[in-house]
C-alpha cells in the first residue's frame, strides 16, 4: 500500500458516500467504523426509487467508484535528532594566526612582529585589500587586538582589558575599547566597533560619561556620541558638576 499501488480486495463494503478517513501509515492499522470515522450520506439513494430504476438488471446492482489517498506532508523536524554543532571557523582561522602558516604580512606592534595572511585581511576588511593592491609595505598602526578579532571574530580574552573604565582621561584614552574604535572605523569593520562601544559604554557613569563623550569626539566618531549625549541629559544637572564635564568645557568649547 503506498503511493501509485493498488489494493486488491475480493469483498469490499462501503459504508457511506463520500467516505474518507485521515491516517498515516506509520500509525499502525486503522479499522473502519459507522460513526465518527467518516462523513456522507446516511441514505444515498432511497430503495424504492432504486427498485424501479435501470439501475438494477437481474437483481445485480454495480458500482463504480474512484478510491482516493491524501498524502500530507509530514513534519519530520520532531524526528530529527541530530545536533549540529556552533561553527568552530573562527578557532580554525585563529590557529591559523598563532601558528603563523603560510603567512604573508607582518605586522610591528610595539618593536614585536605579528604574521598574518593577505587574503584574511582583505576578505575581513576592504580598506587592507585596497592597501594591499597599493604595495603597503609596512602598518605600524597594526594591533594584536585587531588581528585577533579579523581572525576569530571575538573580542581578545584578556580581563585587564574590559576593567571598567575609569574617570580619568589618561587611562580612558589607554583603555582598549578607545584604541580599538579608530581602527575599526578606518578598516570598516563595524562588528567590532559595536563591540568596543558595548565595552566602553557598559560601565558609563556621571564621572565618566563626559571624557568618553570627548574621546569619541578625538578620534572624529561623531556618529557614535548619541549613547553619551543620551545619559548626560537624563542626568544633566550632575554630569555638568563633574571634573570631566569642566574639562570638556574647556577643550570642546563648541559644545557649549
């Protein structure tokens, strides 16, 4: 029994008009019942007028009739217990990195060397592949935060560098979020710069909201300061009696 087979039955009794049932096969037998089972016509046809009808010859009565299977889809998603694992391209690239295979480019970061392939780069970060094509020789703007996210596409695993950032702008300006979201937006990688602006806007507080509303303004992230500019006018009177907000006074006097 299936899909383009045929049932062969040499007694078969038809209950009703227009019977249909609905059941798979895989649920096993199924029984036909009178009530409940199916939908028709009680009395189809009255016997009376049948008996004088040219229906009957002979006392044989034949019926000619068309059996129909409905196959419906079957969700095979609760069937399905096979787990795909997360994507592990990132640790594969990031070997690729530590490793220093088939490398190409060498970054300087701080009189350290870093290896790292062309074609990563480019394919991350259209601003490497058009330098490539102009023969950059060297990038002493090259991080090693910033190559590890091109090749891993995470943040680097180091807890020092997502302390909370403090109040004092020395420190602000050295803090790895500051430093990453320059190059970011010069390599167009805006994944990242989301990430840094999360970490840098995570621990936002009155001390600190007016130093990195001006560090954004530094490094020409106009585009990014709604977050400072948000928090300081809800909390307005005390964020201008803070040292940073006189210090932003004094350096950005066109804010005022």
């Amino acid at each position: 029994m299936g899909v383009g087979k045929f049932i062969a039955s040499k007694y078969f009794h038809c209950e009703r008009l227009h019977s249909h049932f609905g059941r798979y096969l895989n649920n096993g037998p199924y029984t036909l019942k009178k009530i409940g089972s199916m939908w028709g016509f009680r009395q189809p046809y009255k016997w009376r007028h049948l008996e004088v009808s040219n229906f009957l010859k002979d006392d044989n009565l034949k019926f000619n009739f068309t059996v129909v299977v409905l196959v419906s889809s079957i969700d095979s998603s609760k069937l399905n217990t096979i787990q795909v694992p997360e994507s592990d391209m990132g640790a594969h690239f990031g070997l690729l990195l530590e490793n220093e295979e088939f490398t190409d480019v060498t970054f300087s970061v701080g009189g350290e060397r870093f290896h790292a392939h062309k074609l990563v780069l480019a394919a991350r970060s259209t601003v490497f592949g058009t330098e490539f094509i102009n023969k950059m020789e060297k990038d002493d703007r090259g991080d090693i935060a910033l190559l590890h996210f091109i090749y891993r596409d995470t943040l680097i695993e180091d807890e020092g560098l997502f302390m909370p950032c403090t109040p004092f702008l020395p420190s602000l300006s050295e803090s790895f979020p500051v430093k990453l979201l320059e190059p970011a937006e010069m390599y167009e990688l805006p994944r990242l710069e989301l990430m840094c602006e999360s970490v840098l806007c995570k621990d936002i507080s009155i001390d600190s909201v007016a130093y990195i509303l001006f560090w954004l303004i530094v490094i020409m992230l106009l585009n990014r300061i709604s977050i400072c500019l948000n928090f300081s006018a809800q909390n307005l009177r005390v964020v201008m009696q803070s040292d940073g907000f006189e210090y932003l006074k004094q350096n950005c006097p066109l804010l005022q």
